[in-house]
C-alpha cells in the first residue's frame, strides 16, 4: 500500500468521527509533502470538472480541508536556512547575525 493510499484511509477514518474535523497540521517531512501534493493534484482535478474554482482547500472522504504547517517547524526551517544562507527580500538582505544584533539590542 503506497502511503498516499495509506494516509487518504487514516483520514477518511478520523473524518468520519462525530468531531469536526475542518483542518490538518501537518511537520515539513517528505511524506507529508508528498502525500498532501497528490491530494492537491487530485483537488484540483475534482474543482475543475466541478467547475469550481481551487480555494486551497483539500478534498478527503467527502469534505474539503484546510492544509496548514506547524509554525514551530516553519520557525525551525528558517532558523537552519538562516545559519547556512542569507535571505534576501525586495532588495534587502537577512542573516543570522542580524539575529544576534537585534538580541543584544534587546538583552
């Protein structure tokens, strides 16, 4: 069993729960990735001969579903981009030692 198919049954399972169930939080971890790409492929397939438009949700079991990572990985991801790489936005460039700066500014 691949573990799209897997993880689709676990869902279908928890969503047909008496709780509502209208999100999912999920780490950055390729399986998660992965499986949650193959439900936005097939969303979008099913919005398009819906003739809806795609409003970022996913569809399991019946129900449309907001997809959401965890911030604390999200603040991780950009703690280990920001220790190895600059980030540069609209011209203007961050790194890690503009974190310590502002730290000891605040200290």
């Amino acid at each position: 069993m691949h573990r799209y198919s897997l993880t689709s049954t676990s869902y279908s399972e928890a969503i047909s729960q008496p709780q509502e169930i209208v999100a999912l939080v999920c780490d950055q971890g390729s399986t998660f990735r992965s499986c949650f790409k193959k439900h936005k492929e097939a969303t979008a397939r099913l919005r398009s001969d819906q003739g809806r438009e795609n409003d970022c949700t996913i569809h399991i079991a019946g129900k449309d579903l907001f997809l959401f990572h965890d911030p604390s990985h999200l603040l991780k991801g950009v703690r280990n981009n920001l220790l190895t790489k600059d980030i540069i936005y609209e011209g203007k460039k961050a790194s890690w030692s503009d974190i310590f700066y502002i730290y000891d500014l605040d200290s």
